[in-house]
C-alpha cells in the first residue's frame, strides 16, 4: 500500500479480526528523516529512538493506535489466506471502515 496519513482525524488504528503469518505488517515512518541529514553514517547506531521505520507484526485481536498525523504503509499479503482490518479512522463522517487483504496469489 501507499504511504498515507489521515486528515481530518486524530487518532487512527487498526484492529486485526483476522492476520495469517505473512499477511503484510503495517510499517510507520518517522517524520524527523530531515533532521538526521546531519547524521555521519559511520558513527551513527541504529537504535530504537532513531529508527526511520517501525513495523508492527498483525495478530489477531491486536489493536494498534496511532496519531493520524504519523506516515505508514501497509506491506504487500503474501499469505494464502485474507488479512481483515477494522480500521476506527477517527473522524465523524467515516467513522468505521473494514479493509481485506486479499491474498497475493489469489485470482480475482
């Protein structure tokens, strides 16, 4: 999936109904890439306070909450079987959305 925020909204998550192994993590980004222009690669360590990428492993029944504001992606269902994701997106005009994703083998 495209890398993507949600406006008009506060809060976002996902809660994961169903999450085969390798259904596809969802991956947040930092928003301060731009200050580590300064970084010198050779003496900076890869930690998790300078992380430019963190993914959340899905499970079912695991919530995941996050500001609306903060960039992620969804990677790509390699598992034979469909990923289902209520997604709250915070906002009074959708407040609710299901998402499938549908297995990359699958025929459509």
């Amino acid at each position: 999936m495209i890398h993507h925020r949600h406006k008009n909204s506060i809060l976002s998550g996902a809660y994961y109904v169903e999450a085969p192994p390798n259904c596809g993590r969802i991956v947040f980004e930092t928003p301060l890439i731009a200050h580590r222009m300064s970084d010198f690669p050779r003496y900076a360590k890869e930690t998790p306070f300078s992380m430019t990428q963190y993914a959340v492993d899905p499970s079912p029944g695991r919530l995941v909450l996050f500001p609306s504001w903060l960039g992620h992606r969804t990677e790509t269902n390699e598992a034979n079987a469909e990923r289902i994701v209520i997604i709250p997106t915070g906002n009074d005009r959708d407040s609710l959305s299901v998402t499938r994703g549908i297995p990359k083998k699958a025929k459509v």
